[in-house]
C-alpha cells in the first residue's frame, strides 16, 4: 500500500516537471519571438545626426550626408542621386531655408536696384538734356571794330573769321537780331542800279547768305565775296563780307532763329 503511494506521487512529480520544462521552452520561444520583431527595426532608425537612414526601400535621406566610413555599400549607391548639402547635417534646413529664400531676395534686390537706376537715369537725361540746350545754343557776335564774326557756343568762342562791314552811309546796324533767311548760291540784286547778278562763286553774294536784317526793302546779313583783299575794311553797303570758305562754314553752324548782336 505504501509502494503504490510513492509511485503515485513519483509520477505526479515527474507531470511536474515536465510540464515545467515544456512551459519553460514555450516562454522562451515567446521571448526570443518577441525580441526578433522588435530588434528589427532599431536597426534602420537614425540614431544620430548624419547617419543615413535607409528603409525597407533603401531610400537616402533627403540632404543628410554622412562620412565614407559609415556609409554602406547600398546607400553610397542611392546617395548619388540625391542633392548634396553641407557636411554639418544640423545646419540642413537652416541651407534650404536660405537656398529657397535667396531668390526672393535678389529679386526684390533686383527690383530696387533697377528702381534706383530709373530715377538716377531720368535724373541724368535731365541734366544732360539742360546742359546740351544751354551748352549747344549758339550766338554770333560781330565786332564792327575788329572786323571780325565770332560764333559762341555758351561761353565758348568755336570760330572766327574775317570780314568788311558797312562803309559810312552804309554802316551795318547795331543791335541783336536773330537769322531769318538762308540761301545757297544767291542771287543779288544792285540796291542801287537794281542790276541783277547770277549766282556763283563770282557773285557778289558768293555761295552763301545769312540775312538777319530787313527794312522790308533792303535786307542785310552774311554772303561771300571774290573780293577777299577787301576783308577788314569798310567797303560794303551794309553787309558783312567773307571768304567763300568760311560762309560755307558759318552757314553750317548757324540755322534760322540763331542768335546774332552787332556791336562797335
């Protein structure tokens, strides 16, 4: 009786243990299972700055830049289809920021500048525009005295030339007078006699004139002479005498309304 109690107990002892032993192998096998799914994906997390992230895809992580060393054989593929950025990967955004913005400003930079620009180029043309009209208006001034014509652009003397003037009886009037009639190779008609003298270099007149004077009879201004020994005196009936070269060159540099001031 006694026999049979130890073998029973014996056996139950033995269910036990082995019901142990397989609880024990089952735990285990839970734990390892559980450890397997969760070490998996710590490995592919960035775990500090610079590292290269890489998924289940192996995707590069957008502006990250990590060293040779570190980088895989994988990732160092995919990482040259990416942008490169500075090595400082905590400066990332704070480049894109500034990359993204930089444009904007030059634009408005641009903007100001070209604003700026306007108003100093308007400014310019003005002061331009008033220097050339006061700078380019021309005058003649004839000198009775010194026999001589001399054309003024502002305060600037720019030519000269020789001439006769009005004999006594004759004299050419004083005053300021503006140019009102300009004439290639004239025609000249005696104030006297009323003879008719044809155009050329012959003439009387010579290849130019520049009237600045009428009485509504008898007019007076600048003309040519083939005369040229008589320059310097006092020989004509009023008009100003001069070199056939140099009538064609004050005819060039006056036009009509140009200023001209007769004076002893």
């Amino acid at each position: 009786m006694a026999m049979v109690k130890n073998e029973s107990l014996a056996r139950t002892v033995m269910f036990i243990c082995f019901g142990t032993a397989i609880l024990s192998v089952a735990i285990h096998w839970r734990i390892t299972t559980t450890q397997g799914q969760f070490k998996k994906p710590t490995s592919t997390v960035v775990s500090r700055p610079g590292d290269v992230y890489t998924g289940s895809l192996g995707e590069t992580a957008f502006g990250a830049s990590t060293p040779p060393a570190k980088t895989s054989h994988r990732a160092s593929q995919t990482k040259s289809s990416v942008i490169e950025s500075h090595n400082n990967a905590d400066t990332v955004n704070q480049n894109v920021a500034l990359t993204t913005n930089t444009p904007q400003k030059s634009q408005k930079n641009t903007s100001s500048g070209e604003e700026k620009k306007s108003i100093f180029s308007q400014i310019f043309q003005q002061n331009k525009s008033s220097n050339q009209s006061g700078s380019n208006q021309k005058q003649v001034v004839v000198d009775l005295s010194d026999r001589r014509t001399y054309v003024y652009q502002g305060d600037l003397v720019v030519a000269s030339y020789p001439i006769a003037v009005g004999k006594k009886g004759w004299e050419t009037p004083q005053g300021t007078f503006v140019v009102d009639d300009m004439q290639h190779d004239p025609i000249w008609r005696h104030p006297i006699t009323g003879k008719v003298f044809p155009a050329g270099s012959d003439s009387p007149l010579g290849e130019r004139w520049i009237g600045f004077w009428s009485d509504g009879r008898n007019q007076i201004g600048f003309h040519g002479t083939p005369d040229v020994h008589l320059l310097g005196t006092a020989i004509s009936h009023g008009c100003l005498r001069m070199r056939n070269s140099d009538v064609r060159l004050l005819y060039d540099q006056v036009g009509i309304g140009t200023t001209v001031v007769v004076r002893e």
